[in-house]
C-alpha cells in the first residue's frame, strides 16, 4: 500500500487513486559524481523511473488526478503545457491506458530534440493537440474546445491543471515525501539535510515539503525556478501548500492543518537563464558531468538546471558534510522504438516547425 494511505486509512477511503507507476522509485548513492565533487553522501531519488513506459514527475500526481477522473466517469481530460510538455505527453500515455482521450493546449517554447519526440509520442497516444500562440488565445481556445467537446459527446472534459499541480496532484508528492521517509527509516541513507528539485508548476516541490513535514523529517527542499517566476513564486508556493493541506485536512481531520509562511520558503532564482526552456551553460555542464559518471541523462528545461544549482552549492562549500539528495524529475525511459517511423506530417501544421527549424544551439543545434 502506498505510504499516504497506510498512515491515514480516511484518505484511502476518501480519496480517488489509480495505480499507474512502479513505486517506490529506486535511491542509489551517486558514489563517482560525489567523490568528484568531493562529497561524502550525494543521493539520486529517480523518479525518472516511476513508469515503465514513460517515467518521470506527472506519474505520481496522475495517479490521483486521473483516480479522480475515473472516479467522475470522464471519457476525456483536457489539459495545458507547453509544446514539449513532459507533462501533455505522461497524461497522454496514462489516460490511454484508462480508456480516456486527451486534449492538450500547447504554448509555443524554443526547439529541441525532447520536444520533437514528446509531440510524435503524444500524438500516437491519440492526444488531441492545439497549438495556441499565447495565454490568452489558449484561454479562449480552452473554452471553444470544452464545448465543441461537451457538444460531440455530452461531457465537459475532466480539466487537468497545468503541470498536474492542482491540490489534488500535488497529493503524488505528499505521498513521495513519506516514501522518502521509508528509505531512512529503512536505513537506505541517513536523514537528507537538503533535497534539490526542479520548480515548474511547484506540485513536486510543495508536495515534498508537506511529505517530509507530516514524516517528521527536517529534510530542507531547494526549488530551483525554471519557470518565469509569474509561475513560481513565494506566494503561490505558500498558496498551493495551504489548498493540498487543506484538502487532505478536510478528507481526513487527522492529517495536520500545517502552515507554510513566505519566509520559509528559499527559490533558487540564479539557474533559469534566459526563459523557459532555454538551455543555459551551467545546466549543460551539469548534464554532461552526471552523465559521464553516473549514465544518466538529464535534460535542459528542467533537471540541467536544477542540478547545477546542487553542483553550485557544493562549490560554494554550503553543502560541507550534508546528505543531499538530488530529486531525479525527468523521464529515464526510452521510448524511441514507439515512435521510429511516425510523420511528423500527420501533426497539426503550427507544430510542424519543430521538425523543420534547427534545435537550439545547446541543445546541438541539429
Ligand atoms: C514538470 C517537470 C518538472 C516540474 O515539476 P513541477 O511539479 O511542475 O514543479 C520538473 N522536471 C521535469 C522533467 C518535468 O517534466
């Protein structure tokens, strides 16, 4: 049973679930990137493993989002990203499973080879895809699609936030802290003085910091921004806390009303770079550095980032004799047999240009 429920049973009861991963996800010691970095306990949690077709992050707060879908009967989701959507693409691949169409609603972002596969896996997966050119037109194409949608088949779609870090998916997260906690309980690692996780839609880092709270750990989270900071902030940070805290609280009265103040909340702004998705040097360097040692691939938008930001406070001698955990949020599946063969062509034309226009340059600019 997974940790959430064996700790409050009202929640299992109350709460829709679908199982959709393999959990708990694997904890390894990152002996040779430690030992470069001249650290003594640096930890890998890979949720890049959390499926077994396409892992990564969405899968722990799909199982509740779609638990809930199913639980409403829904024969479709709808629900936002951008053009690359790691998130699109995972809700995709697990509502199929459930027999449930998805509707996606793309911004465009700056090109990559990960776009380029996520948007050919998406497609396969019978996702219905919309290029919309800003946040206003993709809000009024959300309303038309919803009705056009009701209109075909009598439902609304069952909305998705964006990210999945609605409360109810960052409840995935909550249940990934106290996952954490079985780990040391179990003697895997001592108690982690600091996790770092990439900060996009903040599900996985608020969702963390309540886990890690309810288990008892003093473990500090490390958001690392790599969003435009209108989507990560403080504020909103503090904002989602309370609505997860409050809705388990409501479900189960046993589960502490826990209070989150903006003072305790530290985002790593110096990692983003240019914008969302543009690759940055120290992320590529971070990328290439955990490869070379440990065979993991990362990517730019996200994990790069974070991970730098980790090898940064190493540098700066901040993280001296800490057990630090870096928080693996990137799919670690290859997909590519699926969708070897498929045109690129049979997407719509506005996405077309990802196959056409060269990657970024950090990206090998091919
Ligand atoms: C979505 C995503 C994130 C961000 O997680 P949030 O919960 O949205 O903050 C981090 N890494 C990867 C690879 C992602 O796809």
């Amino acid at each position: 049973m997974i940790p959430l429920f064996e700790r409050y049973p009202l929640l299992r009861e109350r709460l829709p679930y679908v199982a959709l991963g393999e959990f708990p996800t694997p904890i390894e010691k990152l002996e040779r990137l430690g030992d470069e970095l001249g650290m003594g306990s640096l930890y890998l949690k890979n949720d890049g493993m959390s499926a077994r077709i396409y892992g990564g992050n969405k899968i722990r707060k799909l199982e509740f989002l779609l638990g809930h879908a199913r639980t409403a009967r829904a024969t479709e989701v709808l629900t936002f990203g951008y053009a690359g959507s790691n998130h699109a693409l995972a809700t995709a691949i697990c509502a199929e499973q459930l027999g449930v169409r998805t509707i996606a609603m793309l911004l465009p972002q700056p090109n990559a080879r990960y776009v380029r596969r996520n948007l050919l896996m998406a497609h396969r997966c019978g996702s219905e895809l919309h290029a919309q050119p800003n946040i206003p037109a993709l809000s009024a194409a959300t309303l038309f699609q919803l009705c056009r949608h009701r209109a075909a088949t009598g439902r609304v779609p069952e909305v998705i936030a964006a990210g999945g870090s609605s409360a109810r998916g960052t409840v995935g997260y909550v249940n990934a802290g106290l996952e954490l906690e079985r780990h040391v309980a179990a003697g895997e690692l001592a108690e982690p003085d600091a996790i770092y996780v990439a900060a996009g839609s903040m599900g996985t880092a608020v969702g963390l910091m309540i886990g890690l709270r309810v288990a008892g750990l003093g473990t500090r989270v490390v958001p690392v921004r790599v969003t435009d900071v209108r989507f990560v902030n403080a504020r909103r940070m503090v904002k989602l806390f309370r609505n997860t805290t409050t809705l388990l609280h409501s479900l189960d009265p046993s589960f502490p009303a826990l209070e989150l103040s903006d003072t305790d909340v530290h985002i790593r702004e110096e990692f983003f770079g240019d914008g969302y998705a543009a690759f940055t040097e120290s992320g590529v360097e971070a990328m290439a550095r955990i490869r070379a040692t440990e065979a993991l691939s990362l990517e730019g938008t996200y994990t790069g980032k974070a991970l730098a930001a980790l090898i940064h406070d190493v540098r700066t001698g901040e993280l001296q004799d800490e057990t630090v955990v870096f928080w693996n949020t990137y799919n670690g599946r290859d997909f590519s047999s699926r969708i070897q063969g498929i045109d690129y062509h049979e997407l719509p034309r506005p996405f077309h240009r990802y196959f056409e226009e060269p990657v970024q340059a950090l990206d090998g600019g091919a």
